[in-house]
C-alpha cells in the first residue's frame, strides 16, 4: 500500500509534507512521466494568499535554532569569472526602456522565526510586479511552503540573504563559509521536494519544479555590510553581490507610508534597485507599495527582476557595501561582534549528529536581539 513519505530536509530536523501525488509515484515506481493535465495543482489560490499571523515575528519558541543543511553546494554555471563587487544599480543603455528591481529581505536570525507578509506578495500577484526576494536559508526552511510558491512563481526570483543573517565582516572562516552556502543547500532541497511532488503550477503553465531555477545566483549581504574577504568568498561561490540605491527604510518604525513613498519616488532612477522588507519587519510596506507601483507606472516604468535588470545594462560594482554613503553599514561590526561572541558561548547548539538537533529545537532559551 503507498504510504506517505517523510524524509529529513535540514539535519536534525525531520518533516513531513504532504502525501507526495500519485503521478509522482508513478514517476518513481515505472519512469513513466505523467502528462501535465494527469497532475494536481500545487497550491489553492486560497493557499496562495496572504493568511492572518502569517507576519508575525516569533521568539523563544521551539524551532527557532535550526542546525543548517550539510554539504557542498555545487557552483553555478555563471559562477565562473565572477568579479568579486557589489551591484548598486544597473546603467541602462541610452533610449531603452526605463526598467527598474523591486527586491524585498526575508531575513531570519537564529533565536526567531520571522514572519511572511503575504499582502505585499498578493499585492504583486495581482499588480503582476515582478519582484526578487532575497531569503535566508534559514527563513526558507522554516517557510518552505511559502518559499516553493514563490520560486515556482514566474513574477519573482530567489536570491539567497545568507543562513541566519549574521555579519560577514566579523565571523569567523568557518561561519563566513556555512553563511553563504548554507542557503544553497536549503534552496536546493526545497526544489526537491518540489520536484518529488510533480505538481503544476497555479497558473497550469507547467510544472512548479521546473519554473523553478535549479540554483541561486544571487546573494544579498545581511546589514548590506561586506569586505574584501567576504566579497571574494561570495564571488568564488558564483554568486553576484546586490546592494541598492534606493532604501525604502521600511524596518524602521518612524519609516511611514508618506515618507517611504516621498523617500523612494524621489530617489529612483531607471536601473535602480530598490530594497524592502516582506519578513514582518516592512513595518509600513504593504501601505506604501500601492502608490510607490501606481506612480512608477505612470511615470513609464517598468518591473523586472534583479537577473534581468542585470542582463539588460552594465552593472554599477563597487568594492564596498554601503546603504546612502560609503562607510555607514560598518556601525553593524559592534552589533555583528556581540552577536558573534553569544554565539561562541553556545557553540553546542549548532552539533553534527541528528538525535542532538533535535533537542535543540525545542530546549533551548533565546537571548536577545541586537538592537
């Protein structure tokens, strides 16, 4: 009798999706691939949308501290001859069309679990914006439904935002490596387990897996604050660096719709990249989006992704990371040391073997977040 699967998708951390279909079963059992009207649909649009509490930051709860995925991630095809740099921005050519790439962080840290702001995602959906979201491994883990949707979905890419959004200028070798490729393993097994259920996607265009791309190729730096070091280690993993050029200043609690609409429709220029946040911390975001997309609109514009905004101009490198003015994301380091030495003083948490991280999920008690 077919019985339901469960297999680990993070070490230590077992879960169950799902009954897989069964024209994936039948795929696996014959090699008989079934034809796409034989498949069910991957998701409602009820499962689609935006559900109360799905914002919500959670701290101290069982889960939380989540080991990262073993291994090593392949390089991606465009990973050779990467010069190490970050993209602030795109130069388009003279008379061509005035693109620009909303991208919105789905940042997560070890001691929480963040939320998803399905508004602003229902928001794009119906708006058809096309948008990249750059997620932590981690976030992607403990969102992995949320995260197939929107790697599957043809409006949107995935970049990686690191595992658990640590300082890239202060950790250790050892961390700077799990930081980066980490989100890579994640990411990969997601698209497993999209590929193993076999489903079409929403919009019945084929199947979810394979809308899905195979691997990330682009990485955002938590704080937007990197060095050589760190730089040079994201390029040799054939990932490109996105900065921005415009912030919306969405986590900060005074950042009102008013301002963030004054603030980014003031700043943006065709090329631009302009960076939110869709993790609960876009504390006004789903307010501000609707006349932010409205005015870009009228004023000619139009959405792409950051990999297509990159294919369509030169890329504007810098060999720093910096948010207005070079130098002003180095405040983190004092933020990213104190977190590295907590980190340190419970080195146990993160252990190789399975039966360990299990209990670490749930006995465990969280410090708090650097301010």
């Amino acid at each position: 009798m077919w019985q339901p699967v469960k297999y680990v998708l993070a070490r230590g951390r077992r879960v169950n999706f799902a009954l897989v279909t069964l024209a994936a079963w039948q795929m696996a059992a014959f090699g008989v691939a079934p034809s796409l009207a034989e498949v069910s649909q991957c998701w409602s649009e009820a499962a689609l949308g935006r559900k109360s509490g799905d914002e919500l930051i959670r701290k101290t709860v069982a889960g939380a501290l989540l080991a990262p995925p073993h291994g090593q991630p392949a390089l991606t095809k465009s990973a050779v001859g990467i010069t190490p740099g970050a993209i602030r921005r795109v130069e388009l050519p003279a008379g061509s069309k005035k693109l620009v790439a909303l991208t919105f962080d789905l940042c997560e840290q070890r001691n929480e679990i963040t939320g998803y702001q399905g508004e602003i995602v229902d928001f794009l959906r119906t708006q058809n914006v096309k948008a990249t979201f750059f997620a932590g491994g981690k976030w992607l883990l403990t969102h992995s439904e949320r995260g197939q949707q929107l790697m599957s979905d043809p409006l949107f890419e995935v970049g990686s935002h690191s595992w658990e959004h640590r300082n890239l200028r202060v950790v250790s070798d050892a961390a700077l490596a799990q930081e980066i490729g980490a989100p890579l393993l994640a990411y990969g097994q997601l698209r497993a387990d999209l590929a193993l259920k076999h489903c079409r996607r929403p919009d019945g265009n084929g199947f979810a897996d394979e809308r899905a791309p195979k691997a990330i190729a682009l990485f955002r730096f938590p704080y937007g604050a990197c060095d050589a070091k760190s730089l040079q280690a994201v390029a040799a993993r054939g990932l490109s660096a996105i900065q921005w050029d415009v912030s919306a200043g969405d986590p900060w609690i005074g950042a009102t719709a008013p301002l963030m609409v004054k603030s980014v429709l003031s700043h943006i220029r065709p090329g631009s990249i302009v960076i939110f946040h869709a993790n609960g911390r876009g504390v006004h975001t789903s307010s501000a989006l609707p006349e932010i997309v409205a005015t870009l609109k009228q004023r000619g514009y139009e959405f792409v992704t950051v990999s297509e905004l990159l294919r369509a101009g030169k890329p504007v490198v810098e060999s720093r990371c910096y948010d207005a003015k070079p130098g002003d994301t180095d405040r983190y380091d004092a933020i990213g040391r104190r977190t590295e030495e907590r980190y340190a003083g419970r080195a146990s948490d993160h252990k190789d073997e399975a039966g360990a991280s299990e209990g670490v999920q749930s006995g465990w008690t969280a410090w708090p977040e650097p301010n």
